[in-house]
C-alpha cells in the first residue's frame, strides 16, 4: 500500500469521489460533457446514485453514439490517473473526453454485428410454433444488490411487430437479479391476462429463468415464483417462453430501470 495517499494532479486526499469528480481535472471533464443538460460533478459524493441518473442524460449531436457515456468518462479519469502517476504522461481534459467518446464508439460498434444476426432469427426462436395473432411480450428487470430493490417492464407487441401496449412496476426485499427476472415475467403475465390477451409469446434475457420454465423446475428461492408463471401461463389458449438477447431488449430495459427511482 501507498504510504502517500495525496492525489497526484491536485494534492488532496485521493478518495473514489475526489478522483472521478472533485479534483479540477475531474471537473474540468465533466463539464465538457455532451449533454442537454451539463453536469457540475463538484458536489457529487456518491458514484452509484451519480451512474444511476446519468441512465436518463441524452447525448448532443455530433457526438454520434446512443449509449450511455458516463461509465467511459469515469474509466478514462482513472487510466489517465495511472498514466501520470506510473509514467508520467499529462493529458487535458479535451484530450480526455475524446479518448472516452472513442472508447465508446469502439463498443458500440463491436456490438453492432452481433446484434443483426440475432435480428434476422428473432421470429424463429419460439420453442413452439406461433399460432396466428400470438402477441409477443418482452421483460426485463433491474436490480440494486445494496437496496435489494427491482424495476420490471415488459412491453407488448402484435403479429406484425408494431406496440400495443406496456407496464412496469418495482419492488423492494427482492433476493437476486434472476428472481427480478422471474418476478417481470410473472407481473407480464398478469397484465397480459387483465387485457384478455389469450395468446403470448414471453421473452426474457435471462436464460437461466428460461430453461427453468421450460423445464418445470428451479432452485429453491424461485420456486413459489415459478409455480405462479407456470399456473398463469397455463390459464392462455397458447404461451411459451423463449431468451432474447439484451441488446434486442432495449425498450423494456428502458421501462424497467427508472422503477428503481420511484
């Protein structure tokens, strides 16, 4: 461990806060930051809840990526970090910000390819198949291990792929991320029945919950979850499940994640 534990651009007391967002490189970065709305990182003291809100920031033109770049940001304070401190290279924060939005487009890309593959399978993936006017649904849940709370959203859509309705809802003293992913299914099954739906298609990104529907069985802690999906589904004229990957899932992720605000 370092004895010497001063920050090595400003000389204060290098914690995880007074790196990412209090020390003037910090701020001077943050403050270039391609938003609608600019963000003053001078006061903030908690990284978690800081990530959290950036979900909802909406990146300006010409930045020319949709994801979210403030992770990017906080990666690249910490290498250039270690590269004044190990080898004593100065960047600017412009220098910085360009190296983050790089990094980012990287990813972004890299996960382009992929993603249209699975595009031209996603209606052959039912274990079954469809009947006519089967209405597909997607889930997803978010989940904080340290509040132990979960967001749901799940979103329905017709044969011909166009939207007809959603709903999200949340809830507290939730044990793991896959029972959040087994509560969204079984909350969308619901909906769906209260709307009289009488066909469905539900997809989640969990796998592990999947190949335990399908199976009829799980580990202990999901076990009264699983009995109640079971039972509901059985309550449709038709309903399967199926996986879908979470870079097609992005609508429900998008209704999900805010539940964990409300």
């Amino acid at each position: 461990m370092r004895e010497n534990t001063a920050c090595c651009r400003c000389g204060a007391i290098e914690t995880t806060d007074h790196l990412l967002f209090q020390c003037r490189f910090a701020r001077d970065l943050w403050s270039l930051g391609p938003w609608e709305t600019p963000f003053d990182s001078s006061s903030c003291d908690s990284l978690s809840a800081n990530l959290l809100a950036s979900l909802h920031w909406r990146n300006l033109p010409p930045i020319g990526i949709s994801i979210n770049i403030f992770p990017w940001i906080c990666w690249i304070i910490w290498v250039e970090r270690n590269r004044l401190l190990f080898e004593k290279r100065i960047s600017t924060p412009e220098e910085a910000l360009i190296k983050a939005i790089k990094a980012a487009r990287e990813w972004e890309a890299a996960q382009l390819a992929p993603q249209k593959a699975l595009k031209l399978n996603l209606r052959s993936t039912p274990e079954k198949e469809l009947p006519p006017n089967t209405i597909t649904c997607n889930t997803d849940a978010a989940w904080i291990a340290s509040s132990i709370k979960a967001g749901f959203g799940w979103i329905f859509f017709d044969s011909s792929d166009m939207e007809i309705h959603r709903g999200s809802s949340n809830q507290l003293h939730v044990s793991s991320a896959c029972m959040a992913e087994a509560l969204a299914v079984r909350e969308a099954l619901l909906h769906a029945s209260s709307l009289g739906f009488t066909k469905i298609w539900l997809r989640s990104v969990s796998q592990v919950l999947i190949r335990e529907i399908n199976q009829k069985r799980g580990p202990t802690e999901l076990f009264g979850v699983l009995s109640d999906i079971i039972s509901l589904s059985s309550s449709f004229q038709f309903c399967c499940f199926s996986f879908l990957p979470r870079d097609l899932n992005g609508l429900a992720d998008s209704i999900a994640k805010p539940q964990l605000c409300a």
